[in-house]
C-alpha cells in the first residue's frame, strides 16, 4: 500500500487473500481425509494385533521394518529388538515400548523382556525355570514373577 488505497481495494484484497486461503485449507482437508480412509483400507484386512506390531516396527530402520518381530529386550537405557532380520537397539524404555505394543500377540516374561507369540519356537523347564528359546535361538528367560501367565497362555 502506497497509503493512497481505498477501504474498497482493502476489502479486494482481502476477499483474495480469504479465497486463497480457503482454497489452499481445503486441498489440506482432502489430502488428509484421503490418506486416513488409505489407512483404514489397509488395516481393514489385518488383525489389530499385526497393525499394532507394525506400527512399532515401522519406528525402526529400512532392513527391520518388514521382519517378524520376536522379542524386545532392556538393557539399560536401551531395547534391543530380537528380529527376523537380526538386532537392533534404540533408545526407549520397556514399559513405553509394552504400552505401545499393548493388543498385541505377546507377553512380558522377565522385568527386562517382552516376547511375541509368534516369535517362540520352543520352551523349555528346569529346575522350576521356564526358558524361552526364540526362532533367531536366542534364549529369553521368564523369571517367577511372569512364570503363572507363561503358563497360562499355554506357552509351556
């Protein structure tokens, strides 16, 4: 403005500026209804045990993403996540990732691992100990806390 501008081409060009703005909320709106009815399509055909275990791994790096999740283990500040692919680690605590997981085919089986059902290929007893052994063989162990709910669930 030249500050010799009407009240008039003050209401022009607001009326552009609206119509813009408009146009350009709508396109964001479609766009956004667009993708949410994708995703619903997507998980429409999957249990939401899959989708939740999905949903986690998508958090992790390319090689990762589409293997079969087996276990998480806490050491210390960290979680190594037990793969088909092999490991990894991330930075996050157990009880954010078990919420995370919550719905999902999987049990806590120690104060330090979280294993998915379809991640054991056997289990064995001894001395009054229940250990896991996961597909990748690595042995996760259940300590006496979540020993009753191993059993339960029909893992032994």
């Amino acid at each position: 403005f030249d500050g010799r501008t009407t009240g008039l081409e003050f209401f022009i060009l607001y009326g552009f500026v609206w119509v813009i703005s408009a146009a350009v909320t709508g396109i964001g709106y479609l766009l956004h209804v667009f993708e949410e009815s994708r995703a619903v399509r997507e998980a429409a055909g999957q249990p939401a045990s899959e989708e939740t275990i999905r949903n986690f791994m998508s958090r992790l790096p390319l090689p990762y993403r589409n293997a079969d999740l087996f276990a998480i283990s806490s050491e210390d500040h960290y979680l190594r996540i037990h793969t088909s692919a092999g490991e990894h680690m991330m930075l996050e605590r157990l009880a954010n990732a078990i919420r995370e997981l919550e719905g999902a085919k999987g049990l806590q089986t120690h104060r330090s691992w979280w294993v998915a059902e379809s991640g054991v290929q056997s289990a064995s007893s001894s001395d009054g100990r229940i250990t896991l052994v996961l597909k990748s063989g690595t042995s996760a162990p259940v300590s006496r806390t979540y020993a009753k709910t191993v059993r339960e669930a029909g893992w032994v």
